[in-house]
C-alpha cells in the first residue's frame, strides 16, 4: 500500500495531497475545459490556496479532495472527495461536500464515478453524517449527470447563489439511499 493511501477501487488510488501534486494540478485540472463551470482558470495563488484549503480540511476533518490517480501507472487524474462546507454565504454551512474535478483527457471513462462512489461509501461508514450534498453550477449537465448517476437527488429549496455570482443546483443523498444503491466500503484504509 502506498503511503497516503486513503481510498482505493478497482483502478484508483486516492490519497492526501504532497507537494509535488500542486504542479500536475495546474497542468491537469487547470484549463478552460476544467474550469469553465468552476469560475475559469485560476492564478498561481488561487492555485496555492486550493492546496493549501485541501491540507487544512484534512487536518481538521480527517477528509478533504484527495488526489485521484490511476494505480496502473501513478497518472495524476484530479481529485475526489469530501470537504466541510465553511462558507458563511452559504445555506449549507457545516454540511459534507462531496466533490471531484477530473483532467478533460480523462473524461467518459467512468473515473469520476468510479472516485466518488468510494468516497460515499467512506462517507457514510466513517464520516457518518445524514446526508452528503454536492453542488453544481447551473448548466454543467456532466456533473449533475454525475450526481444522479451516484443516486443523489436535486433539492431546489437548497439552491442558492454563491459569491453573487455564481447560480448553483444542491443534489443530496442520505445514507439509506446509497446503501441501497451501493454494496459496501471495502478499500478503506486507515491513515
């Protein structure tokens, strides 16, 4: 097993962020395609905070985005994971988020899927909150085709608009549905 290791699937590896990963992030995960939902490209200190908000979810929560990457060959992919929301704008502060942002070359072929369907295990066998919530920025069909693939379900009345700018869609799934959607937790590994 690989140090870092959190999370593992039949293709995957997820694990905590180290430094060298900042670079392959912005190569990667830092172009229009990516970005184009996310609020555009992003400068080198949007970059250095992205790192620096993923290592501090970590060590407050025990979670944040994990790196994702393909145990065949160690390709960085993106990331995938859980964080606490903290936005004080927000009408789901102190929720668990579930996220992911995989590199355009390696879209529609089922990662991203793959990713978070381990990390709702993690979620609700480890994290145990009532319901995790992903949002999704109004018109980014690929994501919201994503969340309900995972079985997570549009709730309108938690919709919201963040920064005065951006509109965002709020799917949620509580632990009962994806128990029935989903097998188990195998792959877990303690830090």
């Amino acid at each position: 097993m690989k140090r870092g290791t959190v999370l593992t699937t039949r293709r995957l590896r997820l694990r905590t962020w180290r430094r060298s990963d900042v670079r392959a992030y912005d190569t990667h995960c830092n172009t229009p395609d990516v970005m184009a939902w996310l609020g555009g490209v992003m400068s080198p200190r949007q970059l250095r905070q992205d790192f620096e908000y993923f290592e501090r979810q970590q060590r407050r929560n025990g979670f944040s985005f994990w790196v994702v990457e393909r145990k065949s060959d160690q390709a960085f992919l993106g990331f995938c994971g859980l964080v606490r929301i903290t936005e004080r704008a927000s009408p789901l502060g102190g929720e668990i988020e579930i996220g992911w942002r995989i590199r355009s070359d390696m879209w529609r072929r089922g990662y991203g899927y793959e990713a978070a369907d381990r990390v709702l295990a993690f979620a609700f066998s480890y994290v145990c909150p009532k319901r995790v919530v992903s949002r999704v920025a109004v018109g980014n069909e690929a994501s919201e085709g994503l969340m309900r693939k995972l079985g997570m379900i549009h709730a309108a009345s938690l919709d919201h608009v963040l920064n005065d700018r951006t509109k965002l869609k709020v799917f949620v799934i509580d632990a009962e549905r994806f128990e029935r959607m989903d097998e188990g937790c195998e792959g877990f590994h303690e830090l």
